[in-house]
C-alpha cells in the first residue's frame, strides 16, 4: 500500500517514517514539538521519556496521573517526571484521549494472556529494550509508559478493557518539550488483541522548531 505521509511543515527538523512494528528514538530540544501521525488509522504507539541531561530522570506515570487527576492524557495534560519537573506537554491532539496504563506487551504478557504460542513474538518490551540500549539503558530503565491513540476503558468494576482504537488514519497528536528529552518509542507490534485492529501499519514522526 502507498502511504500518504502528513505535510512537513517548514520549521521542521527531523522527519521520519516509522515501519510497523519498529522502535524509534530521537533526542529533542526544549521548545521543539514532536507530532505522532497515525497514517493508516487504529494504531496504538507506545512511548517512554527520559531528560537528556540526567539520566535517573524519566516520565513518571504516577506523578502525570496524580497531578492531573485523571488517568488519560488529553490536550493541555502535562507529562511530568520522577522529580516532578514537566517533561513534555500536549499542545494538540485530534482524537480525545490517549492511555497511560494499558503498559507494554512483552513476551511474557502475551504468553500469560493468549498463550505460549505468543512468547516468541516481538514486543513493545523489545522495542523498548532496543531503543533504550543506543543510550545505555537496560530493563532496570523501563517505567509505566503512554500508549498514544490506545483506548483502555475501565469498566464499573474497576477491569480494564482493551478495544479498538479511537484514532483513524492521519489523525495525530503533538507535544512540546519542556526540557531536552530523549523519546523512545515503539510502534506497536500487538496482533492478539484489537489495539491495532490486529494488523500493526507505520507511523510517522515530526520534530519541528
């Protein structure tokens, strides 16, 4: 299928086309913004960040949550650190709402929730530990994480629910680094369950002055 990528605009610095499936990371400076596109539609993107100047510094899904008051990210939601320090903020976003405790998958979730059959694919988890590794981060690095575009209701009961995406191809959704960041992000590779309508599809990343 031919994609149709999202117009650049003229401040921008990187650009970048981000298979299914794949991790990606890029460090961004203080004002700059990151904009995700959705390109095909119904694709979860899990995403994780840490401060560039300080390596025991990252994206603290606990203070976020707490601060705000609520459990989903939306436009104006400030993405806080382990310090306490605003990271990055949500500066636009066309759909809703976006997840912050639906987590990553990895081999041994898959393999605890549709079977062994699941734990050689690849994961978030994997991505993750890939992007994290160009920095010298390992497992010990990984925290809760944002997964952009993710629906996961919570249900009367308190359950969670994993169900389609509320996103739709060439929507998007764009943050301002409040300091200088590292993102490590992993485009979903989940085909178990309908976070990607089971069929993980590219995104697209731009990172403008």
């Amino acid at each position: 299928m031919t994609q149709t990528l999202a117009t650049m605009p003229e401040s921008t610095v990187q650009d970048a086309f981000v298979p299914a499936r794949a991790p990606w990371t890029c460090t961004i400076s203080k004002g700059q913004k990151l904009r995700i596109v959705d390109l095909e539609g119904n694709q979860a993107v899990d995403f994780l960040v840490y401060s560039a100047a300080d390596d025991a510094e990252r994206y603290s899904a606990q203070d976020t949550i707490a601060a705000q008051g609520n459990i989903f990210l939306r436009e104006g939601s400030v993405l806080l650190s382990n310090e306490g320090h605003p990271m990055m903020t949500i500066t636009g976003s066309a759909v809703a709402y976006h997840d912050t405790i639906g987590g990553a998958c990895s081999c041994e979730s898959n393999t605890l929730r549709y079977g062994h059959h699941t734990k050689a694919q690849h994961s978030c988890v994997d991505n993750f530990l890939d992007g994290n590794a160009r920095y010298g981060r390992g497992k010990r690095d990984m925290v809760s994480n944002v997964n952009w575009f993710m629906n996961v209701p919570v249900e009367a009961d308190g359950a969670l629910g994993i169900v389609d995406g509320i996103s739709a191809p060439g929507l998007w959704v764009e943050l301002r680094a409040e300091m200088d960041v590292v993102v490590v992000v992993s485009n979903c590779p989940q085909i178990n369950n309908p976070c990607n309508g089971f069929n993980p599809t590219p995104v697209q990343m731009i990172v403008t002055e």
